[in-house]
C-alpha cells in the first residue's frame, strides 16, 4: 500500500500532481494571454477610461 501517495487530500502520486500542475498553469497562461489580447483589442475599437 506503499505507492508515494502523500499529497493530502489527493490520489496523485507526486510526479502526477506537477504534470496536472504543468498543464494547469500553461493552459492558465494561454488563457490569460488571449484575454489580455481580447481586452486591448476592445480597448483600440471603443475605449472604455
């Protein structure tokens, strides 16, 4: 039952949880760049300030 589960309050074993942290976090910045991209392109079409 030893597997090198220790994460607490998870089934990830510890190589699991940082390649769910790497895809996490890249497709967080992904997304964090298209909206940055999206809000200046509203901003140069109709500014809001």
């Amino acid at each position: 039952m030893s597997d090198n589960r220790e994460s607490i309050g998870t089934y990830l074993t510890e190589a699991e949880a940082k390649e769910f942290h790497k895809i996490f976090m890249s497709s967080f910045l992904g997304f964090t760049a298209v909206a940055v991209v999206a809000h200046v392109l509203v901003w140069f079409w109709r500014p809001w300030l």
